[in-house]
C-alpha cells in the first residue's frame, strides 16, 4: 500500500516552508498551497536579476556571485516558465536578451558561470577552470545550453528566427551523440528543452531520453541517500515525459520521501561543500532544505500522496 504524508507532516512541511525557507521559495509554496498572490513571487524574482537582464545573487544557493551567469539565469526562468509569464515581462525579455547577448559564438554555447564566481562563496564544483580555447566538452555542453534552448523556444517571439534554428540544430546534433548514459544534469537539462520544443521536433527525441532516464535513474533505496538522479526530478508530475516509464521506482521514492521528512517538516540536502566555505554552506544547506521541500512537497501533491484534510 502506498505511503501517503500525513496532514500533520504536511502541516510541519509548511510552517518550514513559512517560517524557514527563503522568500522566493515560500513565496512559490504560498501561491502554489494557499492560494496567494503570483505577484509576490514575481516581485522576489526582480531582487535576482541585474541591469543585464541576467540573474546573480545566489538564486541558485550554490553560487552567491551577485553579477549574472547563464545557469543562475535558467534557475529564474524555470519559476518564469512556470508562472506563464507573458513574452513581454520585464523579467521575461531581459532574461532573454541576456542569453543571446551571452551566446559563445565561437565555442557555440554557453558557459555555466564566469570567473566572477570566484569572488562569493560557492560550492567546489562552481571552482573556476576556464577553457578558453576550443568548443565546450560535448559531454556537459546540454547544461545550461540545451535549457537554454528550450527557454528561446518558449519565448521565440523574442529570438531572431536564425539563431533559434542553429542553435536548436546544435542541441539535437549534441543530443544525437551523447552515450547511452546521459549525465543527470544534462538529461534534466534536455528535458526541460524537449517539452518546449515543437511538437514535430519534441516526439523525435522521446525514445532517446526515455532510454537516457531507465540507465541514469536512481533505483536502489541506497542510492536515494547520496547525489545520484532521483525519479521525480525526472518525472516532476503525471505529465512528464517519462512519468509512465519511472513510475514503479518513482512510487517506491515517494514513500522514501514521506519516510525520510526530517523532524521539522523539511528534506535537507543529500551533497555539501565539503571544506569549502563552510560558514556559508550552512547557509546555502538551509536555502537548498526549502527548495528540496518544496520540489518535494509538489511531486507528493502531483502524484496524490498528501493525506486528504
């Protein structure tokens, strides 16, 4: 029988969520649970983004860097995309004029963060090696450039037609050569592109990702404690790509969820930053703690395990 989380988990969950959490996040919970008000996530949003039209100051809690970086900007339009904000929003076109200003012609993508990371706390994976020379490490070029993509896909009406059609022809040729075993980071990045693309285009890519889920999803409970890919960040909800396909494993992580909820209603994060500024990881652990429980919080109510009130 499946786990459900009790409503007096859920009730601890929340008042995480209202006392605990960062206002972006609580924000976004309230709105989502509650009922309240999409401008009060919108007007948390603008504290993110610079005059560039990008987004910084630690959006993303492993990158505290205030200037603008590609991946800090996708953070901010997975919320954008969510809300279905309009072609012609503030945070919309400045976020979109950012990316194609920040477009690597010559190594044909995007960088995950500038050197500027340096100077703020971050985790030890955001440590900066440049590669300034020759094209991104085909392996790990889908993240951020192939979300990228798909954002530019959302808001075409903003995109010169030919830079959305060769850098769409960059994704699907890099996609076309990835293993069979996708990095987690990249599969969720094309994901998130597959499900913008056109239809004719998108239904070209399911088999592939599909099969790229079933070698990378996390299936052993032992795993679940450590950073490898959990099923519902692949499967967030019942209409997600692959919700069919991972849905065994996925029902046996949701009641690992419900059974791992830590004492306070929040799911701490399973990753550190090891050594590396350890004062402000502390910080960052609560910022991730309210993002994990709200991702959470949704893939329960998405697939009906939140006990009726």
């Amino acid at each position: 029988m499946p786990l459900t989380l009790t409503s007096d988990a859920f009730r601890k969950a929340s008042n995480f969520m209202k006392l605990l959490a960062r206002p972006l996040e609580r924000a976004v919970f309230q709105h989502e649970v509650e009922d309240g008000p999409e401008q009060a996530i919108v007007d948390t949003l603008a504290e993110f983004q610079n005059d560039d039209g990008g987004f910084g100051h630690g959006i993303e809690p492993d990158i505290w860097m205030p200037d603008s970086s590609p991946l800090s900007t996708t953070v901010a339009l997975q919320h954008i995309s969510a809300l279905g904000l309009s072609d012609d929003h503030p945070l919309v076109t400045g976020a979109v004029a950012y990316l194609i200003d920040n477009y690597d012609t010559k190594r044909a993508g995007w960088s995950k963060v500038s050197w500027e990371v340096e100077d703020a706390p971050h985790a030890p994976w955001w440590n900066y090696r440049p590669k300034l020379d020759g094209p991104f490490d085909p392996a790990g070029w889908g993240n951020p450039s192939a979300e990228i993509i798909g954002y530019l896909h959302e808001y075409r009406s903003l995109v010169p037609q030919e830079f959305l059609d060769s850098t769409t022809a960059l994704a699907l040729k890099n996609l076309a050569e990835q293993p069979a075993e996708i990095e987690m980071h990249v599969l969720l990045c094309y994901l998130r592109m597959q499900a913008r693309l056109p239809d004719h285009i998108a239904a070209g890519l399911s088999d592939q990702l599909t099969a790229a889920a079933q070698a990378v999803v996390a299936t052993d409970p032992s795993e679940w404690k450590s950073y490898q890919a959990p099923p519902t960040w692949l499967a967030p909800n019942l209409d997600s790509l692959l919700s069919g396909s991972l849905r065994a494993t996925t029902d046996k992580y949701l009641d690992h969820l419900i059974e791992s909820q830590s004492s306070d209603g929040s799911w701490a994060p399973f990753w550190t930053w090891g050594k590396q500024y350890t004062h402000a990881w502390e910080v960052a652990k609560r910022q991730w703690a309210g993002y994990l429980t709200l991702i959470n919080l949704r893939a329960l109510k998405a697939y009906d395990r939140i006990e009726s009130a």
